[in-house]
C-alpha cells in the first residue's frame, strides 16, 4: 500500500511518527508532507529516517515535478494525522494554500482525516459543520476520542486510537469496487407519529447506522436510495435520499423505490403504532389524564419480505432481552436473508458514536462483526452481506 502521509501542526503530531513506523514494519510506502506548523512540533528528518524517503515541506522545492499533484497520482490513500480545526476549516472551504491542503483538494484517492484539538475548538459549531461538509464530501473522519489532552484535562479531542486509524486505512485502500451496478435501497433513521400538529410519539433513532452504510455502499459504486426519517444528520454525498417522517410515508416510499433493489437493509426505528388520531389543532392543556388509542402501523420489512424476488433483503433487530432468539424469529417471519442483532438497552446503538453487531442468516448462521465505530462497523457489515450474496 502507498501511504500519503498528511502531519499538521498539533502536539499529536507526535503520535504521527509512531503511526508512520507501524505501517512501514507491515511494508506500507509512505510519502510524507509536513505542514509549516507541524515543524514547530516535529522535524521532517522524524519522518525521513522512518520511511527512507524524502520529506515534502513545500510547494516550491522542486515545481518541476509539481509535487501536490505527483505525490496524490502514486498514492492508495491520503491519510492526515493529526487533522487540525485550521486544516479542517481550510479544506472544508478549498483553501489550497501549500503543499498539504493542495495535495489533498487534487486527491481522486479516498481521503482520510484524523483530527486532534482541544476540546472547545472541536465543539465549536464552526469545526462541527467543517466536519460534516468534508463527510458530505466523501472525506473520511476518524473520530477523535475522548481522554486525557494536552491542557491536561480531559475532553474530547484526543487523537483516535492506532487501530482505529489503522482500520480506517486498511478499509480505504482495500475498497473494491465490489457493489458496481448494484442497486441499494436502505430504510434509516426514526419515524414520527403526530397526534397534533406539533405533538408526536418517536424514539431515539439518529439514522446513523443506516447513513454509514449509504455511504459505504455508494463509495463501493452501488446505485444508493436512502430512505431518511427526521434527523439532524446529513446524507451522504452521491446518494439518492427519499424523506420520510411517519411510518405510513416510509411504507410508501419503500414499496416504490425501495422494491426490486439488488440489496435492501432496513435499519430504520418504525413506530409499531400510531395515534388513531390526529387532530388538526393543537390540543389544549387540560388537568385530566391523557388516553390515547394507537393503531398498528403496518410492517415496511415484512411488507418487502412478501414481495422479495431476487432482492437481498436484511433487517435489524432493536433487542433489550433475549436477543438472538427474538432475532431469528423476525428472520423468518419477515422472509429475510439475514438479520444484525442490535442490542438497544438504555439506548446503545443510537446515536453517531460506536456499536456492536452480530449477523444472523439461515437456520444457525452466525457471525460477529464485533464493537466498532459505525463507519467500521458498516463496512464490515456490507463485506458478510455480499459474501452471504456470493453463496445464495
Ligand atoms: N420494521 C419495519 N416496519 C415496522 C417495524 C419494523 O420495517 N413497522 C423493520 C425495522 O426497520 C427492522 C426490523 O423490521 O429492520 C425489526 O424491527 P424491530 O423494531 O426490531 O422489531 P419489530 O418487528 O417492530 O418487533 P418488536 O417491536 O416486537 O421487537
């Protein structure tokens, strides 16, 4: 694997030059490009005498071989580490104002960032929609953690872990493009069921799960529908994204465009229920307990599952006890191809941050796909379904 090797100026551009020595011990070539700051924490002869190779520092040293744009052509992969806010914000708006963020506005070669700052900087709004506009733009972040920072606090803003990094890396430069032609219709996020205009029952649902493996998908070349109920999250780029906000809106969206895909994956929270009725006005406040009848919602998968074909069809199972068990029955009820097992107790496996999964198929197929951030975790997910898909 050719590694571009991004350092920008942060105190974990140290932690750089370690990552740099573990990916040429397993024969990763690395070209390395320090910005100006990140010379203020660590030298380029670090990363010569690691690598063997030269070290990039500016866009002038030899135009000749116009370098931002040679170093990008020979490299798998670009990796930053640590991303600062100021690099994030520069790429986020196209500055391309040296080497680093002219190499990487050049990159047709996936793109991954791993930001470090203290925490302030990265709760700030400005950093936040930064993130969320290079995501949009099919860059790769690996969350940085939460630990101990170098205002020695803790926070959230430290570098994400070696492996995660790592994971990142292996997973963007082993990306084949193995869902070319495909078409991928996926259900995600929560529904909503109003019983007035401004009142309505939901549940903790962000979409993150189903977001990640849009992405993915998309980024392996399938034809991506995604199917988005309410919530902050932005879709990804170069996907098709249909909005819902109730459940009967989710069930006519799926039966038009979601029927006849190569693969469906049905991650969304639908409401099993929703209030017999609505009323067109706000209800008034009142002393007297509220009673509400609900009426069942109908079933978007098994809705599906009834009209399969040739449709890989995969669903998600939201479990607080017994979860396998329940798991499979919804398998074979719901005419599935395979299941993911979520465990949902206390809200875990809502929400952006790491989850853990385990694959249901078949009479007792069974695989783990372990905890792991989302992004990981949807990568590892599509690679079973499409080895599930190899042997149907
Ligand atoms: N699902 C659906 N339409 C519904 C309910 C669920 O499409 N009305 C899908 C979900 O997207 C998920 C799967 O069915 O892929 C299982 O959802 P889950 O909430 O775990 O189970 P339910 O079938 O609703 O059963 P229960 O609430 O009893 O666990």
């Amino acid at each position: 694997m050719k590694v571009l090797l991004g350092v920008s100026g942060g105190i974990a551009a140290y932690k750089a030059a370690a990552l740099t020595s573990t990916l040429v011990q397993r024969g990763a070539t690395v070209d390395v490009i320090l910005t100006a700051a990140a010379q203020r924490f660590i030298t380029p002869l670090t990363f010569a005498s690691l690598t063997a190779r030269p070290v990039y520092t500016s866009l002038w040293d030899a135009p000749e071989r116009i370098p931002h744009i040679h170093l990008v052509r020979e490299a798998d992969v670009a990796l930053v580490v640590p991303a600062t806010a100021n690099l994030i914000a520069k790429l986020a708006a196209g500055i391309a104002d040296d080497l680093l963020t002219s190499a990487l506005l050049a990159a047709r070669i996936p793109r991954i960032l791993a930001p470090a700052m203290n925490d302030a900087m990265y709760d700030d709004g400005v950093t936040q929609e930064n993130v969320r506009a290079l995501r949009a733009r099919g860059y790769e972040l690996v969350d940085p953690e939460r630990g101990f920072l170098a205002e020695r606090e803790r926070g959230i803003g430290r570098l994400a872990s070696p492996e995660r990094i790592l994971d990142a890396l292996e997973r963007a430069a082993g990306r084949r493009r193995s869902l070319l032609g495909k078409r991928v219709a996926i259900t995600a996020g929560p529904t909503r069921e109003a019983f007035d205009p401004v009142r309505f029952v939901s549940n903790a649902s962000t979409g993150a799960t189903g977001i990640a493996l849009a992405r993915e998908a998309a980024l392996r070349g399938a034809s991506v529908t995604l199917l988005l109920g309410p919530t902050l999250l932005d879709a990804p780029a170069g996907v098709d994204v249909v909005r819902f906000s109730s459940a009967a809106e989710l069930y006519d969206a799926a039966l038009q465009r979601a029927v006849g895909a190569d693969v469906i994956i049905a991650t969304a929270a639908v409401s099993d229920w929703r209030p017999a009725e609505r009323s067109e006005a706000k209800r008034k406040k009142s002393a007297e307990p509220l009673t509400e009848q609900f009426e069942a919602n109908a079933d978007v998968l098994a809705t599906l599952g009834e009209r399969k074909g040739a449709t890989f069809l995969v669903g998600f199972a939201a479990e607080t006890e017994d979860h396998e068990r329940h798991a499979r029955a919804k398998l074979r009820e719901k005419n599935l191809d395979a299941i993911a097992v979520n465990d949902v107790r206390g809200e875990r496996g809502f929400g952006p941050g790491e989850n853990e999964l385990v694959l249901l198929w078949g009479r007792d197929g069974r695989r783990e796909l372990g905890r792991a951030d989302k992004a990981t975790l949807a990568a590892r997910l599509l690679d079973a379904i499409e080895e599930r898909m190899r042997c149907s």
